[in-house]
C-alpha cells in the first residue's frame, strides 16, 4: 500500500513538473503598441531616448492574447492613483498600510468573447521587488473594474483595480495577464 502511494506521489509531482515546463512560453511585454502617432506625427516607438525602446507607463496600450482562440485585448492603464482615497468609512488598509489602484481599459480586439475577474490577473511591484495583489474596497476615484467582466468583441470595460501595500514601498510597475494570470503574456506598465 506505501509503495502504491509513493508511486502515485511520485508520478503527480513528475507530471506537476512536465506541465510546468511546458508553460515556458510565458513573456512580460513592456513594448507599448506603436500604432498612434503623437501630435508631431511621429510614432511612438520613434520617441525612445538614445535608440532603446520606450518602456509602457500610464496612457500606453499593450496588446495581450489569452489561452482560448480569438481571445484578444488592447490592455490601456488609464490612470494610476497614489495613494487611493476610501469611498466608504468602514472600509480602509490596515495600519502601516496604502491604497494605490490603476485605471485599465480592456478593449476586446480578439474575435471571442472575454470573461474574466480582471483583478485576479493583475499585481503591482515596488522598487525592491517585493509584488502585492489586489485587494477589495471602494474609492472617491470612481467605480471599479467589475468582479466578473463580459466584454464582447469590439467593446470595452473601464474600471479601477486596488491594491494594498505598505506605506514605505515605492511602486514602480504595474501588470496585467489575461485569464486571471494564466495566459502566457503579461502586460507591465511603469506608473514611477
């Protein structure tokens, strides 16, 4: 009966370790699309100092693909608070703690439908490094990004999502994955 069991332990853990290879393809996109030109007719992508790309921050719009076919996003952080000011008496970070949240627009670009819990898929990161995920509240910024998002093809959802982190951390970036984390691109903004 042990060696049963030991078998089975150890074939689960072999198989938790081939899935896991077989998901290498994941990749951080830092890259804003350069399809805009700005006010002088320029590209974005020309705007870059000293010839490297120029890094996505608050404003940029990263394209992002899901796990399903045609399940497609133009991912935009609108607008990026800090600190985040509590709607609701009752609700508020703990002692030693901040509100900070980002504004995103998801347009679905893909040719299926998205339905997803956009926070589940979204993180920030502060300067040493250290990664926060969201947390649940109201603000005075407006309305957030709805818990469970249908967004058909060729529409948008716009909403805030909060975080929680210590008042002594710096944020740097911001990211988003589709499928509440699970699709192999990521998108990373700075809001520095």
């Amino acid at each position: 009966m042990r060696r049963t069991i030991a078998h089975a332990i150890s074939s689960g853990v072999l198989l938790l370790l081939a899935g896991t290879a077989c998901t290498s393809g994941n990749t951080v996109t830092t890259k804003p699309n350069d399809s805009k030109p700005s006010a002088t007719g320029s590209s974005r992508a020309a705007q870059s100092t000293a010839g490297r790309p120029k890094t996505a921050a608050v404003g940029d719009t990263i394209t992002l693909k899901g796990t399903s076919k045609g399940a497609q996003l133009d991912v935009t952080v609108k607008r990026w608070l800090d600190p985040a000011v509590s709607a609701n008496g009752f609700l508020a970070p703990k002692d030693g703690n901040r509100w900070v949240a980002a504004q995103f627009e998801l347009v679905n670009t893909g040719s299926a439908a998205y339905e997803d819990s956009p926070s589940n898929g979204s993180q920030v990161a502060d300067t040493s490094g250290q990664r926060f995920h969201t947390t649940f509240g109201e603000i005075t910024a407006g309305p957030l990004m709805p818990a469970a998002a249908k967004v058909a093809p060729g529409d948008k959802a716009l909403g805030w999502i909060l975080f929680e982190v210590p008042k002594t951390s710096k944020i740097a970036t911001v990211q988003f994955t589709m499928d509440s984390g699970f699709a192999d691109q990521t998108g990373q903004w700075s809001v520095k």
